[in-house]
C-alpha cells in the first residue's frame, strides 16, 4: 500500500509554510499508526485547528493504493478534484469532507473506494493549474485538464507532466503566475 497526498494552505509567505511544515510533520506521524482514511483526517484536522485556531485552512486529498488489490481509497477535503483515467474514462475524485483547520470536528468525511484498471493514471494538482489565466483572463480550467488527461494517458508520467505544464505555458501565453503550482501524477502498473 502507498498513502498519497497534496494539498494547498490559505495564504501565503512565512505563515503559510509553517502550516505546511506543520501539516507535513502531522502527517508523517499519523501515517506511521496505521488509522483509517478517516480517523488520519479527522486527526489531523484537530491537530492543525489547535494551531492555527481556526484563522488559517488547507486543502487536501489524500489516497491509499493497495497494488494487489488494485484498489484506489481517497478522501478529498475541498481540494481541487483530482482525476482519475480508469478504463478509458476520467473520473472527478472530489468525494470526501470540507476543508480542513477551520472546524475543531468536521461534520462528515464520506471514504471512497474505486478498483483501479491496468495504466490507471491518477493526476493530482493545485489550483495554480487550473487558475491560470491567459491574457484575457481567461482560465485554464479543469475541463481543458481533463481533456488533457483523456488525450494523453498512455504518455509515461514525466512527459505527462511537461507537455501538461508546456500546454498551461502556451495557454498562458507569458502572463504572470498568480499562484504556486503542484502537480502529483502516478501511473498504477
């Protein structure tokens, strides 16, 4: 099994990559007990809240592949959708709870499993991808990702990756970032 994850904190600068230190740390510890997708949300929610009092949030999704089973099981926290290409089809991976660090409990946090096919590709990424604007303001979007994704599965995942930063470059046509950009791409053999 292999826990996955990303995620994006409010804010910017120093206090904002202290919440993703501390985020960082939480989970390392927690991902060593062995909880459920659940309980290591739940937790670390709590654990984050006590620090920033409820004053700063982070996006996340986080993902366990069991390779024998060939099973996905995630639980996206307000993070942008990432996607799944699974028997020739894209699926949105945004089931799960809230954001986290702004609520001492969440309200509900729904698990999901989903059997996972030979060359599934699951494209993990910030919003930085898909807020990218182009001089006209116009932005990127998750349909032009998926549409990405559909077009170039079969690409081994680091050419996957440049032509999708290249596609977003031309696209952007030089603007200016106006956020940080993550992407976390893995291919299930």
């Amino acid at each position: 099994e292999y826990l996955f994850c990303i995620s994006d904190v409010s804010g910017k600068g120093i206090s904002a990559a202290l919440i993703m230190a501390n985020l960082q740390a939480n989970l390392r510890i927690l991902a060593e007990q062995k909880l459920s997708l659940n309980e290591l949300v739940q937790k670390l929610n709590h654990n984050v809240c006590n620090i920033t009092k409820g004053e700063k949030y982070f996006t996340f999704f986080v993902g366990i592949i069991n390779t024998q089973l060939r099973r996905l099981t995630y639980i996206n926290a307000g993070h942008t959708p990432s996607l799944l290409w699974n028997n020739g089809k894209v699926y949105h991976l945004d089931k799960g709870c809230t954001i986290l660090g702004m609520f001492k409990k969440l309200p509900s946090v729904e698990v999901t499993e989903i059997e996972l096919s030979e060359k599934a590709l699951i494209l993990n990424y910030t919003d930085g991808l898909s807020e990218a604007s182009d001089n006209a303001g116009n932005l990127f979007e998750l349909e032009r990702i998926e549409h990405f994704l559909q077009e170039n599965h079969n690409l081994p995942v680091r050419d996957f990756n440049r032509q999708l930063i290249q596609e977003m470059e031309n696209f952007k046509k030089g603007t200016e970032y106006d956020d940080d950009l993550s992407l976390l791409t893995i291919r299930i053999r």
